[in-house]
C-alpha cells in the first residue's frame, strides 16, 4: 500500500553499497560491508585486515585517512598495534657487569664501563686499553674477545704494527708477492718459477729447464734468453750432446769441435799443421811450391812435395821446363841450361843450331860466344848472324849491360829505361809526378805561383811551394811587396796594409812616429829617474831619464828581448790583435800591448806606481794614471791638497805646462845623446833591422 517513504531513493550510499529504509522507515541505512564505514559508507575501512594484536579494539583516524589500535589494558601490550610487551625498566635487572653503571635510555638501557671493559654490558675485557698498537694504528679485541688485534693498514706490519712494511708500495713487479726480509730491513720478492731480480722484473727463461743432462741454467747477460753450463762434459746451446772436444784430442793447440753429426771430434789445424789431430806441421803453409803448382806434405810428414807437372822443374818447380813443348828437332834430346834461363839442345856431331835444325855443314855464328854475361847464343832464323837470349836480367845486342829497371823502381805505373851510360835507372815521370821514381805527386803541375814566380814541393811533398823572391808575398806570390824598398825609418817595422796596397809603418818604441817613422816622438812621458841607480836593463845606458837600448832588446826599461814568435797567415787575413801589424810571419805590436799575438795590454800598474795610500792605480793603454784619496793631488797624489774637502776622489789624468816644458827640454838632450850614439851603432843596427824585415 505505497504508505512509507523510501529514503533511498535518491541512493545516499556511497562506493556503491546497498541501501534499506530504518526498522521504523524514518530514515536509509547503508550496509557498508568490511570495507568501508560511515553512515553513507563514505570512507575506507582501514580496520578491515584486523591490524590490531592481543585483543585490541581497531577504529579509523578522526581523519579517516588510517586506523589505531586501542590497546586492552590487561592485556599487557603496547604499541601502535597493542603487539610490543610492556617490560619493566631495563636497569632494574642490573644488566651492566665488572662495576659498570646502567642507565634506562630508549626503551633499553646503557652501561658506563670502568677502565679496562668493553661491550653492552661491559662483559668483555678490553686488551686494547694500554695501547699496545705502535705508530699511531687503530686497536681492538679479537673475534673471541681473548686478546688484542692491530690494524696496521699498509705502511705497518707485526702484531703490534711495529715493522715497517716494506712491501707498502708493491715493489715486486708482475704480481709476485713481497714480504719483509728475515731482519726487517728490507723487501723480498716471491718470484716463483717464473721471474728473477730483486722485484721479480726478469723473466726466468730457465723456467722449463731447457739444459739437458742435467746441466745448469741461468739467464743470459742481457736477459733475453737463457744459457746453459755445460762444463766440458757436453756442448750446444742446451747441453744435448757430449762433448768429444772434453781431454782436448788436437795437438799443438789447435781448436776441436764436435763434427756435425755429434758422433765424433773435428780438429781446426788451419794453416799451421795437418792431420785429423793436426799432428803434422804443414810443411806447404808457405807456398813454397813456385809457379802456381799445388804442395803437399811427403809420405813421412817431414818436408813439403811440389807437383810440377811437365811445365816446370825443381824441387819448387821454380823453373820453367824450357823442353816442354820437344824444342829439339831431328830427335835430340832437350834440357834446360844450367841457369834453368832456357833449353839446351844436345845435338851431336851431325847438327847445329839451337834446335839442331840444320846439318853440320851450317856456319854456327855463336862459335865465339859473342853473348855476354853467360848469356845463350843461337842463329837467328835467317841464318846469317846470332842473336842473344839476354832474359829479364841483362840488355843490349850482346848482353853486355845490366838492366837497372829489373825491379821496376819506378812508381806510379810510370816508365823505366836504362841511362844514357848504363850505370843506373831513369824513371820518366812526365807532368803528373816528380822524385827520382816518381814516387810523389807533382803540385805544380797547374802553375799555381803567380806573377811568374818559381814552384817546388814542399818538404814533405804534400803540397807546392812558391819561390816568391824580394817582390811578392803570400802562399801563391799574389800580392806585391811594398816593403822591398825598407821605406820605413829609425828601426820602425815594415809591412803590407790590411788591403796589401800600400806599405804601414810600426814605430813601436822607438821614439819616433810618423807615416814612416821620420818624426821624433815628443809625446811619450818616461818615468824613469836617472838620478839614483840605474833602472835601465841588459846593458841600456840611462841618459836625462831615458833608456837607450842595445840592439837586440825594446821596452821602457830595454826589458824585453825581440823574438817575437812566427805568426801564420800573414799572407791572408791579419791574425794579430790590438791594430798590431803582421810582417814576416811576426805580429808588431802597438805601444802598451804584447803577446804572440799582440793580445795583450801590459799591466803598467804592476810595478805599483802610484803610492796606495794617497791613490788608485789605473791601468791605461802605454801608461797608467794615478786617481788621489781626498786631501792629495799631483800626478803622483803625493801632494796634500789643502783646498778640497769633498768626498769624490780626483782623477790626475792632465799634464801640468810645467810638466810639458820639462819634457821639451828633455826631449832635446836626449836626441843630442841618441845622434851621438847613432853615429857609431847606426850602421850596424840599421843592417840587422833590414835583414830582420826582409819578407
């Protein structure tokens, strides 16, 4: 009868479930199953798996997004799902041993342990409490707690990590291992069968024992392969074969070797002896057999046997069989002369001639034996005169001379006859050689003096030399001698300029200057004093300060002896140094220098000139300069010098006109003293300075 109102119409339940008016139709219930709850079955049962343990009450979240557990009181558990015991403190069943003091922490406890006790309850004692691990290496108990146990990691060995471990950075190379020696002090390497050295970096070639019968085996020197020692028993690179050299079976120290089948000896005689044991001196070791012909020992091994075969005779064969080819005619018998020089025909009474070619009834031209020197005699094939058989040793249509060039002493492959008297040899040498057997090679050959000057060899005929008289110089006479004419004055030397078209002048220490050293020299300063004893040296005579020098010496003090050594190559670039000049292979030096070379600047402060208290001694070229201290001037600064009182030093290098006057008066007594003396040394010494420059 359609009386009550189905509140379900409008399907209030969610999640599809099912939906029923109240018992008393005043409203819908929602049947929500296990897996969703709520009046409209609106949320997710969270609870449907029975999450909560011991008899637990389970509910969804206020959030509905999980479920809790509502633990029953008696039931003695705890927990978000009521399954974790409810147990008393932990410390209330005193857990910690050994004196250690419990305290509760996180649902269990914690136990403080007393110095020399170690785990959760303090049970276990710890050995690592003294400290037994050495440099500084971590330390705990062992696995059954019953003693200590040291991590030494790489650098430490032992059980205390006391030893150095030498094998920290792998030092055995191809992955052999390493382990300290016997004392500790070093690495040893486990190389096993298959390497050698000290880190194993050499491979064992003796690994598969290559030496048979059993003969030991080590690497070669190189290490690329092994060797055997075979000793003397066995031979070959592995010992494989006895050695049948072993007792040495050669005589007179002659070399064996096994022979190729192993089976035997072989004796090396070479060319001293013969025989299997080279027993027998080898008699032929000196080709004594002449002519090409083959030796042999003789049947008793005590001299040597030459086979001559029909071309030669001799126990060498050393001459020529002059009957090998029946010269002899109308059957008679042949032999060689008594000098083996040719053949010898018996001809009897019948024939004559050489061959015994002609009956007796012939002229024999050789009856009065015209050749000389023991020489064969024959007719010539004309029959109508002789004709000597003068062999290598002798010339001329009788054999009356000797022939000098028997030996061929003319070398080069150059031609030899006989001179003109037939007393020696004469080599004709042509352009290309020179010597009396034209043994050198001729460097004239293509005129290499200039301006017609004279070339020979030189002494050891390794090249030419240019004769280049007074008017040339250079190696081939190419450049003009401008110093023939000796134009240089007063004793200055003499030679060629830098570009040989002219002559230069070197007036040295002579005193005077000038192109050619015609004018006096009034600029050089002499500190010489001849006042006190004189300074001058090798017999100088000292006059107004100046040293007047024997011929023979130079210099200030006429200390310096002229020997100036040879300098080469005055023919090409100058070699001295310092604008020196080269003349007949000398270098003349400029004033202040010296030296083979001229490179040399004289140290004028030597002898100490300038007083060191006062001044500084500054070396110049051909002088020196005094540089004065405060408070002293003068040339010498051995004057006080009131006037200055600042600090820098004064060089004195300036002449005083006091100074130059006194120069000039000496100057003019010198020169009267020198031409003096010139007139009786200037001959002589003017003849010994020409001769000395003459190129």
């Amino acid at each position: 009868m359609c009386e009550f109102t189905n509140h379900c119409a409008d399907d209030p339940c969610q999640n599809n479930r099912p939906c029923s008016n109240t018992n008393d139709n005043s409203g819908f219930v929602c049947n929500c199953g296990r897996d969703f709850v709520g009046d409209a079955c609106e949320n997710a049962n969270f609870c449907v798996n029975f999450p909560c343990k011991n008899g637990a009450t389970c509910s969804n979240t206020a959030s509905n997004d999980g479920f809790e557990c509502t633990c029953d009181e008696d039931s003695g558990f705890t927990g978000p799902t009521c399954e974790d015991p409810i147990t008393p403190p932990a410390c209330d069943s005193d857990p910690c041993q050994n004196g250690a003091q419990c305290s509760d922490e996180n649902d269990g406890f914690v136990c403080q342990c007393t110095n020399g006790w170690i785990g959760t309850t303090c049970q276990t004692q710890d050995f690592c409490r003294d400290n037994p691990c050495q440099n500084g290496r971590p330390c705990e108990n062992n696995e059954d707690n019953d003693g200590f146990l040291c991590y030494c990691g790489d650098e430490y060995l032992g059980d205390t990590c006391d030893v150095i471990n030498f094998c920290a950075g792998d030092p055995c190379d191809n992955q052999r291992p390493c382990s300290n020696n016997v004392d500790d002090l070093d690495f040893v390497c486990d190389c096993g069968d298959e390497y050698l050295g000290v880190v194993c970096d050499i491979r064992n070639f003796c690994q598969n024992n290559p030496c048979q019968n059993s003969r030991p085996c080590s690497n070669n020197n190189d290490n690329t392969g092994f060797v055997c020692d075979c000793g003397d028993e066995f031979t070959t690179d592995t010992c494989e074969f006895t050695n049948y050299c072993n007792g040495d079976p050669c005589e007179n120290n002659q070399p064996c070797i096994n022979n190729d089948e192993n089976t035997g000896f072989v004796c090396n005689c070479e060319d001293e002896f013969i025989g299997d044991m080279c027993e027998f001196t080898n008699f032929c070791l000196s080709d004594p057999c002449r002519n090409g012909r083959s030796c042999e020992n003789n049947p008793a091994n005590t001299n040597f046997r030459c086979d001559c075969g029909e071309e030669y005779l001799g126990f060498r064969c050393q001459w020529t069989n002059f009957c090998f080819d029946d010269p002899c005619e109308n059957g008679k018998p042949c032999s060689n002369n008594d000098d083996n020089s040719d053949f010898v025909c018996d001809c009897g009474d019948d024939f004559i001639g050489k061959t015994c070619g002609f009956p007796v009834s012939t002229t024999d031209f050789c009856m009065d034996t015209p050749c000389q020197n023991g020489r064969p005699c024959s007719n010539n094939e004309d029959d109508d005169d002789f004709v000597c058989d003068c062999g290598d040793e002798y010339i001329g249509d009788r054999c009356e001379f000797t022939n000098f060039c028997l030996d061929n002493p003319c070398e080069n492959q150059r031609t030899c006859l006989n001179n003109d008297d037939n007393t020696g040899s004469e080599c004709d040498c042509g352009d290309e050689f020179v010597g009396g057997n034209c043994e050198f090679t001729n460097f004239c050959i293509n005129d290499p003096c200039e301006n017609d000057r004279p070339c020979s060899n030189n002494g050891d005929n390794s090249g030419f030399v240019c004769d280049c008289g007074d008017e040339f110089l250079g190696d081939a006479c190419e450049v003009t001698n401008h110093c023939r004419s000796s134009p240089c004055k007063n004793e200055g030397l003499c030679s060629n300029s830098n570009d040989d078209t002219d002559f230069v002048c070197s007036c040295r220490d002579t005193g005077y200057t000038g192109p050619m050293c015609e004018e006096i020299d009034l600029s050089t300063e002499s500190p010489i004093n001849c006042e006190g004893p004189s300074p001058c040296q090798n017999g100088a005579i000292c006059v107004f300060d100046v040293c007047v020098c024997q011929t023979g010496y130079n210099g200030r003090f006429c200390e310096n002896v002229v020997t100036e050594a040879p300098v080469e190559g005055c023919g090409g670039p100058l070699p001295c140094k310092n604008g020196a000049r080269c003349l007949s292979n000398v270098c003349v030096c400029q004033a202040g220098f010296t030296g083979t070379l001229c490179e040399n600047n004289i140290d004028d402060c030597a002898s100490e000139p300038c007083p060191s208290l006062t001044s500084n001694c500054v070396d110049l070229v051909d002088g020196f300069a005094c540089s004065c201290k405060n408070g002293y001037t003068g040339e010498l600064c051995d004057q006080a010098d009131n006037g200055i009182n600042d600090t820098q030093s004064q060089s004195n290098l300036l002449i005083d006109p006091w100074w130059i006057a006194l120069i000039c008066l000496i100057a003019v007594m010198v020169l009267t003293v020198i031409g003096l003396s010139i007139c009786t040394c200037r001959t002589v010494k003017a003849a010994k300075t020409k001769s000395d420059i003459s190129p």
